[in-house]
C-alpha cells in the first residue's frame, strides 16, 4: 500500500490542487493507498510515528521540501521507499533527484518502482536530505519563511523568486563572522565568512546550485565557504550561482569530508532544507545509504 502524506497549504495551495490531480489518476490506475493530511508544522512527523512499515510499502509526500525534511526525519528509522510529488515553492530536492514536476510523472516514477539510496546527513539531532547552510543563506531562509511576499509569489507560481528577493533584503544588514571549520580532522580559519553550505544534494533556495558536485550516494559531504568578500561584489558572484560557476571565485572556498565541526565567533543562523533548526556552533556527520527513494 502507498500512504501519501499531504500538505494541502504547501505552494499556498497548490498542494491540495496537486493531491486532487493525484487521487484522479490513482482511482484510473485502480492502486492501493491511504492519505492523511498536515494540519500544523511537525505534523508530517507526527503522522510519520503512526505508519505501520509492515503494512506500508512506500511513504509519498505531496507538498514541498519542508514537509519532507519533517517525514525524513521518521522515514529513516523504517523500512520504506519515499516518493515525492513537489508542491512547494522551491521543491530543491526533487529538482536534484531529476524528479518530473508534474503529477503524472512524478507519480509514473513512484509507481514505476524503481529508487536509489541516498546517504542522509545529520547536524546534532537533525537529519536533512539536500543542503544545511549557516550564516547569510540561514538568514535569508529564516527571513523567507516568516515573508508575506512568499505567499504572494506563491499564488502566481513564482514561490521560489522569494528566497532570491529576499537576499537582497537581507543583504545590507547581514554582519559576516570569523569561522573555523575542522573537515576529517583538518582546521580551518576564515575571516568575514558570509555563508557555509554543508550539501548532500547540488540545490537550494528555489534553484540555487551551491554545491554543484554533490551527488548524494558518494559517501561525503560538499562543502561551499563564501568569505572576504564585499557586498557589491557578492551580488556580482550571486547569479552565477544558479549554474554551479561562483566555485571559480577567489572568494569561494569548496571542500569535501564526512565529519564536520563549525564554530563561528558569533551566533549564525542554521537552516536545514529551507528549515530553521539552531543557531552558532554545529557538527555534521552522514549516514551512508539510510534513505530509499523513488
């Protein structure tokens, strides 16, 4: 049986719309499935606690990356496949996993049957599947989430532009912090760091390809480190982060490991797949292969 989880306010609506669409063409493909429906933030997890792995043979969220960044951190601890049916604003995950936006692909793939294992990175108690970023990016995702624009943008499907207008919002107030970073054992020492992304899978902020090696079943994690550089010249270095080519920058550090410790001299923002978790120091680790995905 397929359990669908659904977020019908993820893309302000568009998640409802979406399910609509899906529960048509499950009733014509004659398939087994049970819904259940997210009330408030956390209850995806919450719904997550109450499946049956025995009963259930995969778990298929329609909403966006923050509804699967809450069924993932459940989903790990049982035996079963997740699918997706991107319904949100930025939908980073399933644009890195090369998952169709529309309904009748996306679930041609789920029922298809075929997934990969992807590795699952954890920050202290968190696991997230495509990017955790620390310092500006956390500011700007924080900054985004509590945004009415987002809402707004969301009604004419243009939710993921939120993030991008908001970096510059935040942008002229945002004070970079000195950082150390030990990698496998190895420090390092940046001055006026602006972000660090720590990234499992190559997107985030609605398109934003940060970490443009990653590839999520190697075993490690890519690391972007943007420091010493200036606001007029960031906002030069920004868009060519759409196409992986800020890693060309004098400024822009990348590095790979599997054990990751950050303390800054100052409190960072941390957000994980567009999520506000914690703030200042953190440790990262990865868990090889813990996630079956469609």
């Amino acid at each position: 049986m397929y359990y669908f989880i659904v977020n019908k306010m993820a893309g302000n609506g568009k998640g409802l719309r979406m399910w609509k669409e899906t529960k048509k063409l499950l009733k014509g493909k004659s398939v087994a499935y049970q819904v259940s429906y997210t009330d408030y933030a956390g209850h995806a997890g919450e719904i997550m606690g109450n499946i049956d792995e025995n009963l259930v043979h995969a778990v298929v969220v329609v909403g966006g990356d923050g509804t699967i960044h809450e069924v993932i951190n459940k989903i790990i601890y049982k035996k079963v496949v997740l699918g997706i049916i991107p319904a949100g604003s930025g939908n980073d995950m399933a644009r890195s996993l090369g998952v169709p936006f529309d309904v009748a692909g996306a679930l041609d793939r789920i029922l298809k049957g075929s997934y990969k294992q992807l590795d699952v990175p954890r920050v202290g108690a968190e696991y997230y599947i495509s990017i955790a970023g620390l310092g500006f990016d956390g500011k700007v995702a924080e900054v985004t989430n509590q945004s009415k624009l987002k809402r707004a943008l969301n009604k004419v499907g243009l939710g993921g532009l939120s993030y991008v207008l908001n970096i510059f919002r935040v942008l002229f107030t945002y004070q970079p912090s000195d950082v150390s970073i030990e990698v496998d054992g190895s420090l390092y020492k940046f001055e006026d760091v602006w972000l660090i992304a720590i990234a499992n899978l190559p997107y985030y902020g609605g398109g934003i390809m940060i970490c443009p090696a990653a590839k999520g079943n190697d075993g490690v994690l890519d690391i972007c480190v943007v420091s010493g550089i200036g606001r007029w010249e960031l906002l030069f270095v920004f868009p060519l982060a759409f196409i992986g080519k800020h890693i060309r920058h004098r400024k822009v550090t990348m590095l790979r490991g599997t054990t990751i410790n950050v303390c800054a001299d100052a409190s960072m923002v941390l957000q994980c797949d567009g999520e506000i978790v914690q703030q200042s120091r953190a440790s990262f680790s990865i868990k090889e292969k813990a996630l079956m995905v469609f």
